[in-house]
C-alpha cells in the first residue's frame, strides 16, 4: 500500500465525519437551540416543551446526522416521528385528549358568560392575520401565524402543520415561548387599560356545579362545535373526550393513562419533532423574527381583546366582572389565570379571581379552536 | 429615416405591452378570443363564444403548477381563488344556460375581501361561543332544577 493510498483512505474517512461540512450557520442554530434549553432548564419557561424542542434544534443542525432525511426510502428517527405524529396531525390531538382529561370546565359551566370573553380574546388572531399579510406572508401563513396570539400550543401546532407547514418550527416556537412569558406580556398591558376601581371589583363566589352538569358539558360542545366548525372537530373532540372520561368516573385507568403516560410520550413527540424542522437552512430567514415579532404584538393584542370584551359586556351587565380575568381569555391555561390573580391581589389581598379568571381561561381554549376552524374553512 | 426609425422603436416598445395586456391581467391569464366587455383597474369582464368546460380546461393548464389556487364549484359559476400574494385575487366563469357564451371576470387582490373575510369570521368566533353558552345556560338551568327536584324529593323522603 502506497502512501497516497493510505491519504486517500484517510480522506475517505475524514469526509465521513460532519467536520468538513462545517458552516457559521450550524453555529447560530447551535446557540438558539441552548437558548432554549436554557430558558427551559435555568428560567423554567415551558420546560416540558422548550428542552426537547431546544435539544431538537441543537441536534439536526449537525453535518450528515441521519435524522431528519430519507435514507433507502425510510425515514430517518426524527422524520418519522415528525411524519406520523405531525404531518399525520395525530399529536396535537392526543395531547388535547390529555389536556380534556386534566380539565375542570365547573368554572366555566358555572359562569357561561365567560365564554364571550374567550371570542373577545381572538380579536389578535384577527388583526395579526392582516398584518402579517401586509409583510408579505400568504394567506395561509398569515393565517398559521395570527394563531399564535391564541396562546394554544397544540391549536397553533395543528392549524401551522394544515395550512403552512413550512412555518411549524417558528410558529410552535413562539407560541409555547411566550405561553412561558405570559406572566412578563400580560400584566403592563392589564394596568394600561384598567382603573384602580374596576380591578377592585369583586365577583360572587361560583355556583356548585353539579356531576351532571359536567357529563352533559363534553357532550353539547362537541356536538356544537361539530355542527358549526366541523374542520376542528379532530382537536376538539378529543378534547371533550377526555373530558368526559374525566367527568364520567367510571374509566380511571383510561384519564388515568390521557393526563399521565400518554401526555408525557406524545409531549417528548412534539418537542423534538417540531425542534428537528428547525434547520439552518430553512429556520435563517427573516420570516421566523418577523413571526416572533409579530406573535409579540398578536399576544398583546389578544390580551387587549379580552380585557375590552370584559368592559363592554359590563355595560351591559348588573353584577360586573372585574376586567382583570379579560385577559385570561388568551387560553395558556392555567397561567394567565394566574396572573389574573396576581394582579387583582395585588390592588385588594382579599380578592380572588381564580376561579373565576379559569371560566375565560379555558373559553379561550375552545375560542382558538374555532378561530382555528375559521381558517380551516376559508382555505379547504 | 430618422421617423421610421422613431416609429420601429415605439411600435418595439408597444408590442410587448400589447401582447401583455392581451395575455394577461393583473398576472392572471387571458383566453385567447375573448372580448372585453369591460375593464377597469380592478376588474376585468370578458366574454367568449366557448363552452364553459373548455374555459375552465383553459385555465386549470395555465394556471397548472401554481401554488395555492383553489377551485370551487358554485351553482352558477366555477370560482378560482388565489390564496397567496398574486396580484388578482379571483376568476370567476360563469356557467351559461344558452349559447350565449362564457363570462369570465378577473378580480384585484384587494383588501376589502381580506378585511370583510376577517371580520366574518371573528363574528363566527362569537356566535360559536354564544351558541355554546345559550346551550350551556339552558342545559344548566334544566339540570339544576332536575337535581334540586331530586334532592326534595330525596329528603322527603328521607324524612
């Protein structure tokens, strides 16, 4: 064996490995990918999202990893998670399965004008759609991305993967990371458009509901939704399914297995499938800060929306509600309801709006489902 | 001389436009023997002497490949929706009863439809939540009072 031989064998060797497909670009997706992990691990934003679609950003943008490509006709690991659960829409729907099997809907069944708020609280969603059409987006995208405001990770992952599924990285992107930075957005918007006086108001305490009133609950929203916004009868009625296997009592093991195991497996899905789009060749574009631009203002908007939609209907209304639980009304359930407590606590201690901020807070998870279905039916 | 040659460089200048504007409309393909019937910035009405099949044949080959371009089947007419950044928004050819010929109309992308398009649907937002809660409101006035009925008629009884 000659000397060239063995350089050329080494050669051979050496292009094998990612070193000499090196580019600047892997770098800046290296670093996006930790920031993420980052906020997941030291800030706590979203944790259960942002690590594995941090670490999935991380781990794609690596030379010849065989993850997110075809190889003798398969698809690599990621792109057949990515495939079946994404493409296949079949995540987003189960995690809503999980997420109807963790839900309570007494504060909402107690206080049904709650649900106004949750509509009011989409007027981003609206608004956003235009503007980002004025930026040059089609109007599917512009559609994919007004969802964000929508607060609804699995909303916005469903409605992105139907109509721009080009956008999915982005889009999931900013709509868990500022779910996460709901207690950040929220509030300076909520001093801005309510007096001292209205976030003093206090709201009666809810009714009891009964266990009835909860079974039949899943059953008439499903066939509401079914009959005016069929296109997002997938999300939604396995939304109320796991609801009412909740509600029923009589299928512990199966609630049981939604809101725990499957939650969890379907979640490490969704994580790193939608991180693994987010290559450098793809995710480097300007469309991805234009959509966490716009995202920021569509959330705020939202927030907006709900808070005004509080106010008008106190025109209206003998008892008033304290606008402060307007805000909730952008789904991120439970966290901006939270921040509806903290806020109305910190104008009167005695004050708890909980309860009564969780009515619009899930109103907005049925909200963005329609507004979903909206867009589903304008372009199908 | 110097006018011919004046007259070829215009006449080369006008030609292409020429042909433009009888090939297309605010980028939207034009059937080749239709006559305008009217032309505004906006909106184009033409008129052919073809079947609405062959019409629709010819635009479903020019516009072949496109992305986003929906076709819908109305009553009265196929409607052809642009859903992305074109400069025309729709093509509507009407479906004749007679043999009085295929009416096809080109519409500019316009905001008037994205705005009226969203402010449609976020009323739609509403009225499924207000369908919902006059559902709910109903449904729990019924339950409660069935269960309130129950309870006395538990107690009773009971006592």
């Amino acid at each position: 064996m000659t000397f060239n031989e063995i350089l050329d064998m080494l050669r051979g060797i050496i292009y094998t490995t990612g070193v000499f497909h090196f580019s600047f670009k892997l770098v800046i997706m290296w670093a996006i990918g930790s920031f993420f992990i980052y906020l997941a691990i030291v800030k706590n934003y979203e944790p259960l999202l942002l690590l594995p679609i941090g670490f999935g950003i991380f781990i794609v943008n690596f030379p010849l990893v065989p993850l997110m490509g075809w190889t003798h006709g398969h698809g690599e690991l990621l792109r057949i998670f990515y495939h079946y659960g994404l493409e296949w829409e079949v995540i987003p729907c189960v995690i809503f399965l999980g997420l109807g099997a963790m839900t309570d809907f007494g504060p909402l069944i107690a206080n049904p004008k709650t649900l106004l708020i949750g509509a009011g609280a989409q007027l981003g969603v609206f608004i956003t759609f235009s503007g980002t059409v004025l930026a040059g987006f089609t109007l599917k995208e512009a559609a994919s991305v007004g969802i964000i405001g929508g607060a609804d990770g699995p909303t916005t992952v469903y409605l992105t993967q139907h109509l721009a599924p080009q956008l999915l990285g982005p889009n999931a992107l900013a709509a868990y990371s500022y779910m996460a930075m709901v207690p950040l957005i929220q509030p300076g918007i909520m001093r801005l458009l309510t007096t001292k006086e209205e976030r003093r108001i206090r709201m009666r305490q809810l009714r009891p509901v009964s266990k009835q009133e909860k079974i039949l609950f899943p059953l008439v929203t499903s066939a509401i939704i079914a009959l005016l916004v069929p296109s997002v009868i997938p999300l939604m009625g396995m939304f109320m399914l796991g609801n009412l296997m909740k509600e029923s009592g009589v299928v512990g093991r199966l609630t049981e297995t939604a809101q725990g195991s499957l939650m969890n497996i379907v979640t490490i899905f969704l994580g790193i499938s939608v991180g693994a789009t987010m290559h450098a060749d793809k995710f480097l574009s300007w469309k991805p800060l234009l959509i966490f631009g716009l995202g920021l203002v569509d959330f705020a908007v939202c927030t907006a929306g709900g808070i005004l939609t509080v106010k008008a209907m106190n025109l209206f209304l003998k008892e008033k509600i304290n606008p402060l639980i307007g805000s909730a009304g952008v789904s991120a359930v439970p966290m901006a309801a939270r921040v509806s407590q903290v806020e109305g606590m910190r104008e009167d201690k005695t004050n708890f709006l909980l309860m009564h901020a969780m009515g619009p807070n899930l109103a907005g998870v049925i909200g963005s489902a329609a507004a979903a279905g909206m867009f589903i039916a304008m372009f199908d | 001389m110097r006018r011919l040659i004046i007259a070829l460089i215009i006449t080369a200048i006008c030609i292409p436009s020429l042909i433009l504007a009888e090939e297309n409309f605010l980028e939207a393909p034009i059937i080749p023997g239709a006559k305008v019937v009217k032309k505004t910035e906006t909106r184009l009405e033409l008129k052919i002497n073809k079947s609405h099949d062959e019409v629709v044949a010819f635009y479903k080959s020019a516009l072949k490949g496109l992305k986003d371009v929906r076709y819908r089947e109305w009553k009265k007419a196929t409607y052809i929706e642009d859903d992305s950044n074109r400069p025309w928004h729709s093509i509507t050819i009407s479906k004749p009863e007679g043999d009085e010929g295929t009416t096809v109309v080109i519409l500019k992308d316009n905001w008037t439809w994205i705005m009226g398009t969203l402010i449609l649907r976020f009323i739609g937002v509403f009225v499924v939540l207000l369908v919902l809660f006059v559902a709910m409101s109903l449904s729990g006035a019924v339950i409660s009072r069935l269960v309130k009925r129950f309870q006395v008629k538990e107690e009773a009884s009971k006592g």
